[in-house]
C-alpha cells in the first residue's frame, strides 16, 4: 500500500518536468500490474480468511447436525430442501408465494419509514437534550432506561395505542431504533466547541440557522455513529415487528416457516437478514464518512 | 461623547455559593480609530473584559456604551477575532467570510456585490489564493488571516482581538502585525487587541492599557504610545521613544505587578 501510494503522486510531479516519452513508457507497463497487484492483495487479506473459516465452520455444522439424533438440519439438508430460496430471490409464485428478495424488500420499506421517522425525531430530541442542561438532567436517566427495553416487549403496548398492525410495527422499529440515535446526537451538540457559539453569538445567528450551519457538521460525526447503531437495531427489530403484521415480509418468513416447521428455510432467511443487515450497516458508515469528512479537518 | 465608553464595570463568577470577583472598576474610553492593546499577566481578566465588549459574557454591575448604546449581547457591530481562529473546519477559508457577509449584508447587497466583498477582505489579508480551500489544508498565520477577513468583513464598528497571534511562531507573528498596522492605517478601524507580549503592544497601540493582577483585576496604569505611523520594526528598535514605553510596560508588568504564583 505505502509504496502505490507514494508512486502515484510523484509520476504526477515529475510528468511536466521530465521529457514525455519517460512518462509514456512507464504508465501502460505500471498501471495494469499495479492494479492486478492491488486486486490479489485485497483477495488475498479480505476475501479468501472469511472464506476459508466459512467452509472450515460448515464442515463442522455438517458433522455436527449429521447424526440420527439431532434436531437440525445440515448444511446438506439447507440445500436439498431449500436450494430454490438460495439461487433465486426474486420469484413469484403467487401472493403468499415469493423469493427471499422481495421479502427482504417488504422488510426494508418498512424498516425505512421506521428507521427515516427515529431519525427525524432522533435527531431533533437529541439537538435540544444537548442544548439544554435542564432537559438533559431530565430526560437523560429516563432513555437510559427505556433504551433496555427489548423490541419485543413494545408490541403489546404499541398494538394498544394504534390498534393496528401495519402503524404498530413501524412503531417498534422506530421506538428500538430512536435511543442511540438521540443520545449520540445530544452527545454530540454538547461537545461543540465553544468557539463556535460564539461564532455564532457575534454572528447573532438564530435557533434555525445555528442547527443547519453549526450544529449538524459539527455534531455529524456524532450524529451518523447514532444512526449507524440505530439502522442496525431497526433491522434487528424487523422479526419482532413482523410477527405482528404478516404479509410478506422476511421477519413473518421466519415466523410462518417456524409454524409450519420447514427449519431449512428459516436458516436460509436468517442469512438473508444477516447480510441485508452488514450492507445497511456499511452503507450508513459510508454515508456518515462522505458526510462527515469536513468536520474532523 | 467618546466611542466607546466601558465605566465602572465590575464582573464576577459564581461558583456555587461563592462569587470571584474578576474584574473591579473598570474605567475606559476609547475614540473613533483609535488601536488599544490590553497587556497583563495571565489570569488578569484580559480576555473576560473583551468578551464583556464583545457582549459575549455580561457586566455584573456597571456599563459598557458602543456610540452611546448600551451594550448586553453579541453582535457583528464588535467582531472578535479569536485567539485559535475559530474557523468553521466544514467550511472553506471563502464560505467561512460568506457566512457572516450573508448574514450581516444579507439584505442589503446582492449576491454580486457579497462576492466582491468576500473578495475585497480576502485580498486585504492576502488570503485570495487559498479562497477554496479548507481550514485543515492551510497553516496556523493562514487561518488567523482569514480570521481577520472574517471579522473585517462584518464592517464592525469596533474589532475585537483577543490574543489573534498567541499560537503562532515569532516570524509569523511579525508578518500579522504588519498585516494588521497596514489594515488600521488604511481602514482607520477602532480596535481593541488582548496581548501578553509587550513589543506587539508598543508597535501596534495608540494606547496600552496595563492590567494589574487578578483576583479583582483592574486597569494599573495607561501608556500612550506618541510614535507616528506608519511604523517599521525595523527602525523603531533603536528609536528612544519606543525603548521608553517598552521600559515602562515592563517595569509595570515584572516590578510593581509581578505575577506571584499560588503555592503549590
């Protein structure tokens, strides 16, 4: 890496300075092997050690669920039962019957009215618990502890207040997702520096201006380990919000594969949600760098 | 009437039960164009008096006059040029000037006009060239220029420096002072400038006004500074004039106000 990274720069240098034919020859010989060295280095640390393990850890799997006894399928079993959901996500039989895609689809429209809604008010909450010491003493101990709560134990209650399933599962994604969002967001606003309020004091910026020019870049490193952890815990809660509402989403796959015992198909949707889950995971993090990378200059 | 009148200002802190008393009976005036510097050991109060001008941090009793209006809150009417520059890190060195020059002019030039006066301030420090690039990307002297562009830029009635040139190595520390001294002669600003070192308060006042210890820190002694402009380091270092006020600053500072350290 230290070395690519310190030939590039210098060939940019010397290009002018130098006569041309010498910039011409070594760019064709040096670029494709650069790049073929970079593609084996990357597969080589990142790719081939997970894959390795994966197979190492199935082979156990196999032998460990292969004898008379024992209650859960094998790898072997996934796929003799289960190949159809592994090799095409996305068809459709009928209403009730359709790939793992569109199901995780139906989850994640649902985990993004959750998910955007705990971030609005997330954010928000959290902006006036920073800025205010008073309602910080106040509130602070009262999500410390309804943070805890797990998604499930929401359902009851959120079935009550809506007396409906489709807003009630929206509600525990959202009330799961909410707490880190908050309490890094007002974390974040009480580490603004003084310096910028009173930047903004001189400047006599108001209350609006203030959050959108100060706040949030200063706060959005902050901000987006908040809602990284949240979109995490909102897809964690996506099995528990969809007991509720059926349909066709990934989490009552689970739910209805369990009531009609087809154990293959919820190890199947279980790596659907574990990956849906690592790329959301990313692409937040990717989101906040994009963001985020002013701030910390 | 004098520009700026700061009479009979006493300021304390509360902590707890207990009130310090920072600064007692202040008394200053200040004309239209006139450069103060307020010298004084660390801990005096310097800083608390310039963030009472400022409006930053409000007089116990007593009270502070800008042309006569009393002055209780910030304001871009005394801009303050921070000692670690307090540039907006998200911004670049042009969008940190935009902001306060939308803010302040916002409805009374357009976008035309802003943009040259962005320009016009940038160019006063010398700062054009780096208009687009972020804070982290320039050095420590950089920044506190377009630090000073910033508060320029709000066209305020009074500038405020608190320590601009603290942070910075001696080169670069001569560099801004002449900056600033060409500034004053050409812009004929009033301003007030928190310093602790005694030859940039001799080379850049009209006045130094020489701060006793704190607790309960007030104004010792005040120096005018009768050298005519414009001034060269240079030519000063062996000029009795600026000898003699260098002398009594530091006679004032290190016999009469020596800084006794707590025991510790």
């Amino acid at each position: 890496m230290m070395a690519v990274t310190a030939l590039k720069p210098k060939a940019a240098v010397a290009a002018p300075a130098k006569t041309a034919d010498v910039v011409r020859l070594a760019t064709p010989i040096a670029r494709p092997a650069r790049v073929a060295g970079k593609v084996l280095r990357f597969v080589g640390e990142n790719v081939a050690p997970p894959m390795i393990v994966l197979m190492i850890l199935l082979v156990i799997w196999q032998v460990a669920a292969s004898g008379d006894a024992s209650g859960l399928p094998s790898p072997s079993d996934v796929w003799a039962q289960s190949s159809e959901l592994i090799l095409d996500p996305f068809f459709v039989y009928g209403t009730q019957d359709i790939g793992l895609g569109w199901r995780v689809l139906t989850s994640l429209e649902r985990v993004a009215y959750g998910f955007g809604l705990a971030a609005i008010v997330g954010v928000l909450t959290g902006a006036a618990i920073g800025q205010s010491i008073w309602l910080m003493r106040g509130l602070d101990p009262i999500f410390q502890v309804l943070r805890t709560v797990p998604p499930l134990a929401w359902l009851p209650i959120s079935l009550a207040a809506f007396m409906d399933s489709a807003p009630s599962a929206i509600f525990v994604i959202f009330i799961t997702a909410i707490w880190p969002i908050i309490i890094n967001t007002a974390a974040g606003v009480r580490a603004i520096p003084q310096d910028y309020r009173n930047v903004a004091a001189v400047l006599r910026l108001n209350q609006i201006e203030f959050f959108f020019k100060i706040m949030v870049p200063a706060a959005a490193p902050y901000i987006f380990s908040g809602l990284r952890i949240g979109v995490g815990l909102s897809w964690l809660a996506i099995v528990a919000a969809e007991m509720l509402t059926g349909g066709v989403g990934i989490g009552f796959f689970i739910w209805d594969a369990w009531n009609s015992s087809r154990l293959t198909d919820i190890i199947v949707a279980l790596v659907y949600i574990g990956v849906t889950g690592f790329i959301l995971d990313r692409l937040v993090g990717w989101l906040g760098g994009i963001i985020a990378r002013g701030t910390t200059a | 009437m004098s520009y700026l009148k700061i009479d009979r200002v006493f300021k304390a802190f509360a902590s707890g039960a207990r009130a310090t008393e920072v600064l007692s009976d202040i008394r200053l005036t200040i004309e239209k164009g006139e450069c103060v510097s307020i010298i004084g050991h660390s801990g005096c109060g310097k800083s608390t008096l310039l963030n009472l001008v400022a409006g930053l941090t409000q007089v116990s009793t007593g009270v502070i006059k800008l042309e006569g209006r009393e002055v209780n809150a910030p304001g871009p009417d005394r801009a303050v040029v921070f000692q670690n520059h307090s540039l907006l890190p998200w911004l670049t060195v042009y969008d940190n000037v935009n902001l306060a020059v939308t803010k302040v002019f916002g409805a009374t030039r357009t976008k035309a006009e802003r943009h040259a006066w962005i320009m016009e301030n940038l160019d006063l420090v010398q700062m054009t060239h780096a208009a687009d690039k972020r804070p982290g990307e320039i050095s420590g002297g950089m920044r506190q220029r377009v630090g000073i562009a910033r508060a320029l830029a709000m066209e305020p009635k009074i500038l405020l420096l608190d320590e601009p040139f603290g942070a910075l190595d001696a080169l670069t520390r001569a560099h801004l002072q002449d900056a600033v001294m060409d500034i004053h002669a050409r812009l004929k600003n009033t301003m007030i400038m928190i310093t602790h070192d005694v030859d940039e308060a001799v080379l850049l006042a009209d006045r130094i006004v020489m701060m006793t210890n704190g607790p309960a820190a007030t104004i010792g002694e005040v120096l005018p500074v009768t050298m005519a402009r414009p001034r060269d380091r240079i030519a000063l270092a062996a000029q009795p004039d600026y000898l003699r006020a260098r002398e009594a600053v530091l006679r004032f500072l290190h016999e009469r106000h020596r800084l006794v350290e707590a025991a510790e």
